[in-house]
C-alpha cells in the first residue's frame, strides 16, 4: 500500500535509455529540454527580499572612524568611532567589539563595550560581559547580572503600548450597562 505510491510529476518523453557506465558522466540534456525549462524567479530577487533579516558583520580587525548607516541587521567585532545608525534593525556588538560612537537602531544587543548615547527603539540588552558607559533611550532595556552601565536610562513609550492604552480608555469610557458602575483605570 505505502510502497505503490505513484509520481503526481508527468515523466518526459526520453527516446534514449538511461544507461550509464560508471567511469562516464551522464549526458547533457538534448535539446528540447531547453525550452521547457523554467526560470527560478528567486535567484533574481534582491537579497532584502529572500533574507529579510540579513546580518551583516564588522570583523575584529577592522576599525572604522565616521559614520556607518543601513537597512540591514549589523554585528560589530572591531572599533567604531563616530555614528552608527540602523533605523529599525539590529546592532549586536561582539565581544570584543570597541564602540566609541552614538548608537540608533531598532534593537541593540551590548556583548564588548560601547561609550556613547545609546537609543535603541525597541529594546536595549547589556549582557553579562557588556559595558555601556552613556546615556540610554528605549522601551524595554535589559541588564545582566555582571554588566557595566554609567549614565541615565529614559523609558519612551512604544507606540505598541499606547496603542494598547487608547483602546483601554475607549473602553472603559463606554456607556456602562445598566446597573453597572463606571470604573477609572
């Protein structure tokens, strides 16, 4: 029952038998297979449409002074000095990563060390090893146990959660039902 289970793909027409010697390579296709061949429609997309979320990596023995800006997700292993800007994607810093430089990205992800003002529009993480020595901006931040941080921390509202609190307020500034009383939140 499972084993006779039949090809839903049609079989080309091959004039030829598919007998092939050991010490041979196979034949190249004839010619009429070329035309029916079909395109893949992937291979010519640009790479922000296949790999939405592309990483791209700053080695260890590459310093840079000025400003690095993009649209992609970026690690950094070398030294930085100046401004680095992703606007809603990612920036880890490695290891042994040196940042001497202003920060703005979507996410910020802190494993070497960074001495600048850091705003990271969802959320910033300084991990166990991290040091952050400058002011944070962010919704969410999160701090290891062991991580290094000096500056001031402002807490912005996301849009997410005030987004979430309008509905609220719509909500609880509706007609009560009867018999109910109104509650404030």
């Amino acid at each position: 029952m499972w084993g006779n289970k039949k090809s839903h793909k049609p079989q080309p027409a091959n004039p030829e038998p598919r007998i092939w010697q050991t010490n041979q390579p196979p034949k190249p296709a004839s010619a009429s297979w070329e035309g029916t061949t079909k395109m893949n429609k992937d291979a010519m997309r640009p790479a922000e449409a296949t790999a939405d979320r592309a990483t791209a990596r700053l080695g260890s023995s590459l310093h840079v002074k000025g400003e690095i800006s993009g649209n992609e997700d970026l690690y950094i292993d070398g030294t930085v000095e100046g401004l680095v800007h992703l606007d809603e994607r990612k920036l880890t810093v490695g290891a042994t990563a040196k940042l001497t430089a202003d920060v703005i990205a979507g996410e910020v992800i802190v494993y070497g060390s960074v001495k600048g003002n850091v705003r990271g529009k969802g959320k910033i993480e300084i991990k166990k090893d991290g040091s952050v020595n400058g002011d944070l901006t962010t919704a969410q931040i999160i701090i290891e146990d062991g991580a290094y941080f000096k500056g001031s921390i402002e807490i912005e509202k996301s849009a997410e959660k005030e987004g979430d609190k309008n509905v609220l307020s719509r909500t609880a500034s509706a007609t009560p039902a009867a018999g109910a009383r109104p509650r404030s939140i």
